[in-house]
C-alpha cells in the first residue's frame, strides 16, 4: 500500500506534530512515547523538538542525522484531526 507523502509540519506544543498529507488528510503525532528510546532523548527539548525539517519529497521529518520519522510512522500512528478540532492552522504562525 502507498501511504501519503508529508506536505507540511508543525510543532503544536513541546512534544506534539500536526501534519498535513498529500491527500489532504491532517493528523496528530504526540512523540512522548518515544521518550524511553535513548535515541530519541534530545526531543525532550522544547527547542530541538521544534527545530525539524520535511524531508524532500515528504518521505519524513527530520532534525538530525540521527533522528527522524518516517512518512509511514506518522501516517500509520498519527491521530487524525477532525475539521475544526484544531483552532491553529498549519499556514499560521
């Protein structure tokens, strides 16, 4: 199966993603639960949590080398957000 390529991103709060999809679709990504994998330790930081990027072609979003999330994991995981659930847009600031 072919999942959605990311569009675009952004940090909600200190540990929650809200991502817009190819197909329109926008979804909730909370990350606390990845808080026990010692590879995932720096996104404990308010700052380096909100300092990703999507990676080209929407395959992910990344903040280091070492950190990322697939397209696949925030499709398959994410939450999605009914219209009108979320009062930020993801074009605001």
């Amino acid at each position: 199966m072919k999942y959605p390529k990311i569009c675009q991103a952004k940090a909600i709060n200190d540990h929650t993603l809200v991502i817009e999809f190819t197909n329109q679709e926008v979804k909730k990504y909370d990350i606390i639960h990845l808080f026990g994998n010692p590879q995932f330790a720096p996104l404990r930081k308010p700052a380096f949590f909100k300092n990703f990027k999507v990676e080209q072609g929407g395959y992910g979003i990344v903040w280091n080398e070492d950190i990322d999330l697939s397209e696949y994991e925030l499709w398959k995981n994410g939450m999605t957000v009914v219209e009108g659930e979320l009062q930020l847009k993801l074009t605001s600031n």
